[in-house]
C-alpha cells in the first residue's frame, strides 16, 4: 500500500525559531499534498494544498508567511513553522494523494509533533 | 461537500461486531462515503469507502442506505486495537485530489 513518512515525528524548540518538516511519498508520486493541523482533543484542520511545481493554497486564517509550503518534486513536500510560538505548539500531519487514483484516497503521515518552548 | 453527523463516543465489546452511523442528509449525486480512523497521537488511517453500494474490504464493511442519507461502518470482530477516533466524511471524486473535511469524529472504544 502506499506510504507516507514525515519527519521528524516530534521536535521540540525555543520560541522564535524555525522548524522544518519534511513530508515524503516512499512508493509513489504524491500530485498534491494538504497539511493539516490538530490541536489536543479536536479534529484535523486544514491548512494548505500542495500542488507539485506551484505554489500552495493556503485555507482562510493560515498565514502563509509563518507557514512556509514548498512541493518541489512529486515525492517531498515540507512545512516550515517560521518563528515559531508557543501558540503554534500542535501536531502537524500531511497527506498525500496520486493523480492515478480515480478517488479522493488520500495517505497520511505519522504526524509530526511540534513542542514550541 | 456534505455535512456529516456522528456520535460523540460508542463502546464495543472485544469480539463483538462494531456498528458505526453516519448520517449525510444532504450528500449529492456524485459524493462519496468515506471512512478513516485515527489512532490515538497517530495521521488517520483510511478504512473504506462507497458511492452507493455496499463495500466490503479486509477491514470492514460499508451500509449505505438506498436513499444514501446515511451509512454505517461495520468492524466484524472488534479488537483492542480498533480503539480509535472513526471518522466519516463525504467528498465528491474529480480529476484532481480534493481536501477532507473533518468533523468531529465518533471515538469508539473496545472494551475487554
């Protein structure tokens, strides 16, 4: 089946710094990728589509200066938390779905832990 | 897409099969059922999903009700480790990948 990794699965940093996160599709090639965030106790949140080669689709309420989304190839996509703090401590998951599949199936990643201090 | 309407929490016993509902009153034509689970600090799992007719996978099964305005996920033989957050959402399918919306998810519990 098809996987997706992310990492890393938890960091932690000082208020003020930046983090990336890495999302890869491993056994096929990801068209478009969304972010999601989920803060404890609710319900995934969208906060962007990646499209492989252009620029991501931010969802109302997301800045994309603080959230910096780059899709260079078909099997990588990473989300930089720019400046991050402590409000912005949250699990981070990707997605990733392949044009070839006729449905809207969409493979996520482990998640990514992120503890802003 | 579709609003979606499911119980807050449900227990099951280990074992015993786990039905989940899912109400989707106004789903149109060309939307889909979809199902995933999501484990306790891990991404959502997808499970199954169905246009109008029933769907049976390795995992579970999928009841969708002739006028289409609900369905319901069946696990056969529930274990521990279906404990999880099951989520169902309707989309439409096109060409190109669309965005879940998730709601607030029915957490089921399998007790021993």
């Amino acid at each position: 089946g098809a996987v997706v990794s992310q990492h890393p699965s938890w960091v932690i940093c000082k208020s003020g710094t930046s983090v990336k996160i890495e999302c890869r599709s491993l056994d096929f090639q990801a068209t478009t990728m969304f972010w999601y965030r989920q803060f404890p106790k609710q319900s995934l949140m969208l906060m962007a589509t990646s499209n492989e080669g252009s620029k991501a689709t931010y969802e109302q309420g997301v800045e994309k200066d603080k959230f910096l989304i780059n899709h260079a190839s078909l099997t990588l996509s990473t989300l930089t938390v720019t400046s991050a703090h402590p409000e912005d401590s949250s699990f981070y998951i990707c997605s990733a779905s392949s044009r070839t599949s006729g449905y809207n199936e969409q493979f996520f990643g482990p998640g990514t832990r992120l503890t802003v201090l | 897409d579709a609003k979606t309407t499911q119980p807050t929490s449900m227990d099951c016993a280990e074992g015993r099969a786990a039905n989940l509902p899912c109400n989707h009153s106004t789903i149109s034509g060309n939307e889909y059922v979809y199902w995933y689970r999501q484990i306790h600090s891990q991404g959502p799992q997808y499970i199954i999903h169905g246009l109008k007719n029933n769907e049976t996978n390795e995992m579970a099964s999928l009841i969708i009700t002739e006028d289409r305005k609900s369905s319901t996920l069946i696990l056969p033989h529930a274990t521990l480790r279906d404990t999880a957050v099951y989520y169902c959402i309707v989309s439409r399918s096109s060409g190109s990948a669309r965005q879940l919306t998730f709601g607030s998810g029915t957490q089921l519990t399998v007790l021993p």
